[in-house]
C-alpha cells in the first residue's frame, strides 16, 4: 500500500507548491503595484498587520498559549528580522524592477543555503552543488547584465533580499525541530507588525487608495497566509529534495504575470539565465536527494 500512496503524496506535495509559489507571484505583482504609489515600508506595514490578525484569529483560539511559546526566542526572532529584512529589500526592489527579473534574483537564496548547510548545519556539499550554484550565479549574471536596462539599484536590493532570505531559510531548518510552525508564523507576523508599524507615522501619506487598491492592502495579509500554509503542507506530504524543482514554477507564474499586469517579457538572455537557475536548482536538489539516498 505505501508503494503505491508515496507516489500520489509527492504529486499531492508538488501541487501544494504550485498554488503556493502562484500564490507568492500574485503577492510580488500586488506589491509592485502598489509600491509605485505608496512608500514600501506602508505596503510591507499593512501586509504583516493583515497577516497578524489572521493568525491570531485562525490559530489562536486553538493553540492558546502555545502560539507565543518558543524554545529557542533568540533564534526565532532572528529569523523573523531577517524575513522582515527580505520583504523590505523585496518590495524596493520590485518599486524599481520588473517581476520576473526580480524573482530570478532573489532565486539566488536557495544556493546560498546550500553553501552555509556546510558550516552551519554540518552537511556536506558535493562538487555537483558547487557547480550547480556557479551555473545559478552565471544565470543573475546574464538577467542583471551591463546593458539589460536593469536598475542598478533594484538590483541590489533584489541581491540584499536574496542575502536576507538565505538567512532566514538557514534559521528556518536550524528551528524546523525545535518549534512548532504556528508559533514561528506568529513571531514572524509580530516582529514585522513592530518594526514597520512604527514607520506608519511617516510613511503613511500621499493619496488616498482606491478602492482596488484598499481590496489589494486587505489581500495581502490573506495571501501570505494562505502561501506558507500551502507551503507548509506540501512538505507533509514529500521530502524537499523532491518538491525543490516544483519551486522555479514561481519564475514561470512570475514571467506570466508580469506580462499580463504589467506587459513586461524578459529578453532572450533574461529568459536564458532564468532558465539557468531553474536548471541549476533542480540539479542540486536532485544530486542533494540521490547522496542522500547513497547514505541511507
């Protein structure tokens, strides 16, 4: 019988990352938008306020004190600074930048986890992974090219977020044993919530939003939710080694929609060093995956 469920519960996993990565394209398209008409800290501020109330009204009724419980706080809240870190340098850098050149960027992360696993988490790193993250690199290089008409600012803000996110992936599987994921969800809302709820009385001015916009504000809190639970869920149901390819769908979603809102298409080496740094991920999950088999 579990022959023939494991198959069922990888392509179950592989659908929850498709909605979920779907659902994070819509989140950087909403962003983008609205980044162009309001300060980024006010749309970040009004995403993690969203976000927060949703939790504390989904979860806590259910987990009680058990939502603020941590076993490791110091850790925890590095991890949610660093998240808040990477939605700020995000959200300037799709002010500046089109979707999908900004997603490949910040596609970066997952190379940058693989080269701390060593030091930090004790695995070990084969020259498959160093070649798969040289290939990755090869790929930003030839999206953020002297000539693409990219902005230079936009792109390092895309390259901080991409730092950022290594660090909070890396504290995410340091924490994975320790903590429980509804307390790291609301930690996470909370310290975003502080730290861009106190920039409001600065960043809150300008125009009034629109209606379309005030429905994208209320959204985005629901979306970011609604993303990491389907996220969440896919690795119930497979190992990550099987579900990393799955993620560069979020390239694909990013391209599409960046054409349909904002009628934006890469160019042909924009699109080549896309598909680089999807190739090059999946290799390394797929050679990540066939060691640890070897070893088991």
């Amino acid at each position: 019988m579990t022959s023939h469920l494991a198959p069922l519960n990888v392509l179950r996993g592989a659908g929850f990352i498709a909605l979920a990565v779907l659902v994070f394209a819509c989140m950087d398209s909403m962003t983008k938008h609205l980044a162009t008409a309001y300060n980024v800290p006010l749309v970040v501020a009004l995403r993690y306020i969203g976000n927060l109330v949703l939790l504390v009204a989904i979860f806590g009724p259910r987990e009680g004190r058990g939502l603020i419980t941590t076993r490791r706080t110091r850790w925890v809240l590095a991890r949610a600074a660093s998240l808040s870190s990477a939605s700020l340098f995000a959200g300037l850098a799709l002010q500046r930048m089109p979707v999908a050149e900004t997603t490949a960027i910040v596609f970066l992360a997952p190379f940058g986890v693989m080269l701390l696993a060593g030091p930090v988490l004790g695995e070990k790193i084969g020259v498959a992974g160093w070649i798969a993250a040289g290939v990755g690199f090869v790929g930003v290089l030839l999206i953020a090219r002297p000539g693409s008409g990219l902005d230079p600012w936009g792109v390092t803000f895309a390259a901080l977020c991409a730092a950022s996110t290594v660090a909070y992936n890396t504290l995410s599987r340091v924490l994975a044993h320790s903590e429980r994921t509804p307390a790291l969800m609301f930690w996470t809302a909370l310290v975003g919530t502080l730290v861009f709820g106190a920039t409001l009385p600065w960043s809150w001015h300008g125009p009034a939003p629109t209606m379309l916009d005030a429905a994208m504000f209320a959204a985005m809190g629901a979306l970011a939710l609604v993303g990491h639970f389907l996220f969440t869920a896919a690795y119930r149901h497979a190992p990550a080694s099987a579900l990393a390819p799955v993620n560069y769908l979020h390239l694909a979603w990013a391209g599409v929609l960046g054409w349909l809102v904002f009628d934006h298409l890469p160019d042909a080496l924009g699109l080549l060093g896309m598909g680089l740094i999807a190739a090059a991920g999946s290799a390394a999950a797929l050679f990540a995956h066939l060691a640890a088999r070897r070893m088991a």
